[in-house]
C-alpha cells in the first residue's frame, strides 16, 4: 500500500494508518507513537493464521516494548545524585525509541506465533519496503516476515459531561503494522522482533466538550458535577513473597517503582518538573524511615542496657527472705471469712 504523506520524524502518513474521526488527535511521530507501545501494559498482537478454513484473525494479548537493541542501556545501581540521574533518563527516552527502533515480543519459542514468526522469515514474505527504505531498488532486500498489527491503549482519565452521551475517556492509543521475524542472536532468543512499516497513534486529553444548549442551562450546571477522574497505573511498595528470607525490601526497587511512576506521570502530561518533587518526596521520605530506624535502634539498646544493669543489681543484692508469718499472712489475706476462721482454729489446736 503506497504512502500519500510524510511528516517530518514520523511515520508516512497513508490510507492504512491514517485518523479518520477526530483526525486533529491523531500522532505520527515515532516518539509518540513507540512511547503509548511502551506505557501499555499489554499490548494486543494480532495476525492471520494459516488455515485456509478459519477466516478469523488470532490476536494474542503479550508483552512488548519498543527499543533499539544495540545501543539499549542497563539499570544503573549508582544511587549517587539520583535527581539528576532520572531526569537525564526522562530526557534521553526518544532517543532509544525513536527512528531505527522495533517492537520485540516475549514469547514461548514453541508458540504459534513463533513457530509463524520463523517460517515466514524463511519463506520470505512480506515485500513492503519500511520507513529506512529498505527494499526500494535493486539488490536491496524487502522486509520478510509475518504481517502483524499491534494495538496499544492507557486509560488516562474518565470525562464526566453534563449529559452522558457526551461522556468520554482520556485515552492514549496507538497501532502499529509491521513484519514479524524471529531474533536469531543467542542474547536476544525466544523474541519476535517487529520491523514497523506504518503506524499512527491517537490522543484525548481534557475536559468535557459540552453541547452549547446544554452550558446555557445554568440550572442543569449548578446541579451536575462536570471534569475529569483521573486514571493512573502505579508501582506499589513491593511486597514480599511467602519463601523470601530478606527482611527489609531492596533500596534499588523502590527506586525503580518511583522512576516508573515518575515517567507514568510524564507521559500523562505531568511535565518534567513531576520527577524532580517525586523524586525529593522520596528523598524526604526516605531519610525519615532511616531516622525512625536509628530511633528504635537506640531504644533498643537502651532497654537492653537498663535490662543487664538490673539483672547485675539483683545479683549483688539479693532480695531480702520474707519472714515466714508474714508469708502465711499473705496467703490467708485473700481467703473468705470462713476459710480464715477454719485456719485460725487448725493454728490453735496445733499449738
């Protein structure tokens, strides 16, 4: 399918991805695009299958992430001027999921998918040239592999209008074409990378677009509550499983969790400035839980200190005997008027 426009960094604009309704919400550039691939938890992967008699196409909930595997960077575990080091990741994001990048899919190497992936890389389907222009002239090979079409949605907020028909979603939507192959490097088996051929993305954020006869209705406003719930993944505290030994969780997971939620918050629309006062929020809470620490810990050892120096008093004083009429008080004290006088009585006769 030939491709009608271009614009700029992004993905030539054509009739197989091109926004129809509500077209000025709709993304072409890669970074938008592969970044709403990544924000989404599960990305829906779906293929035609090769029984002739089965005219439905197979779509496969997976994992995926967008990336250029050659220059993919490791987690650091320097945790020395940490503000710095996530606003350096927030702002080098692009570069790794820009032009050049593709989609790798983890999957079961025994898969159907996998299995599909492998024998049309070998057979050589496919025959689009990609965004790079692979496959335009002579001596220049096509792009092989299996057709798949990937969808990606996040759920950023629910839209509550005047009326419900006029309800909506905050959303952040992408889909993208492109040819399966399977990865032959030994560092990089069991996943199906996807060379991206076309794709578009499609974003709403906001409030609620009201129709006009209903903002004039000052009585309908004054009574129905109208904005935007919003709607967020976040990392949690990690919780510990039932076979785990350690008894604190590791700094470097907690770090990770509020990276992600730093980068979940940006890509929402928080801004840059959302890394920078989550990261110090944790700083602050941080330093706080090692100061409670230090607190109990020294309770702790002045209890126990307190402990050894009664335990040494006790032993170089001996509590004193206590006589033993005294201690025949003691235990008749408590014993009903009855008891005391049967006591009293069994006295007398002994003596």
């Amino acid at each position: 399918m030939a491709n009608t426009e271009v614009e700029g960094e992004g993905y030539a604009k054509g009739p197989r991805n091109a926004v129809q309704r509500y077209r000025a919400r709709g993304k072409y550039d890669y970074n938008t695009i592969h970044t709403i691939i990544n924000s989404s938890p599960i990305l829906h992967v779906s293929f035609h299958t090769p029984d002739p008699e089965d005219p439905f196409p197979a779509v496969l909930p997976m994992l995926g992430f967008m990336g250029n595997y050659a220059t993919a960077t490791s987690i650091s575990t320097d945790t020395s001027n940490l503000d710095l080091k996530v606003k350096d990741e927030q702002e080098n994001i692009g570069k790794e999921i820009g032009k050049g990048a593709h989609l790798y899919l983890h999957g079961y190497v025994s898969s159907r998918l996998m299995r599909m992936g492998k024998v049309a890389g070998e057979e050589g389907e496919g025959g689009e040239r990609n965004e790079d222009g692979e496959g335009e002239g002579e001596g220049e090979e096509k792009v092989k592999g299996l057709p798949m079409t990937i969808a990606a949605t996040c759920l950023d907020g629910l839209v509550l209008a005047l009326t419900p028909n006029n309800h909506s979603y905050n959303y952040r939507s992408a889909v993208m074409q492109g040819y399966g192959q399977i990865v032959e490097d030994a560092d990089e088996k069991l996943i199906l990378r996807l060379t991206p051929l076309s794709a578009s993305a499609k974003i709403r954020r906001g409030s609620p677009h009201d129709d006009r006869h209903d903002l004039k209705d000052v009585f309908l406003r004054e009574r129905v509550w109208t904005g935007v719930i919003p709607v967020s993944v976040k990392y949690g505290t990690p919780i510990a499983g039932g076979d785990c030994l350690v008894k604190e969780v590791c700094f470097l997971l907690l770090l990770f969790s509020l990276k992600r939620n730093c980068i979940f918050a940006l890509r929402r629309g928080g801004g840059p400035d959302v890394v920078i006062v989550g990261l110090w929020d944790y700083r602050g809470s941080w330093k706080g839980r090692e100061k409670k620490e230090r607190k109990e810990k020294k309770e702790r050892k002045g209890k126990e200190k307190r402990k050894r120096k009664e335990e040494k008093a006790n032993i170089n004083h001996p509590k004193p005997k206590v006589p033993k009429h005294i201690t025949q008080f003691i235990n008749t004290k408590n014993k009903s008027d009855e008891e005391y006088a049967v006591h009293m009585a069994e006295e007398e006769v002994k003596e």
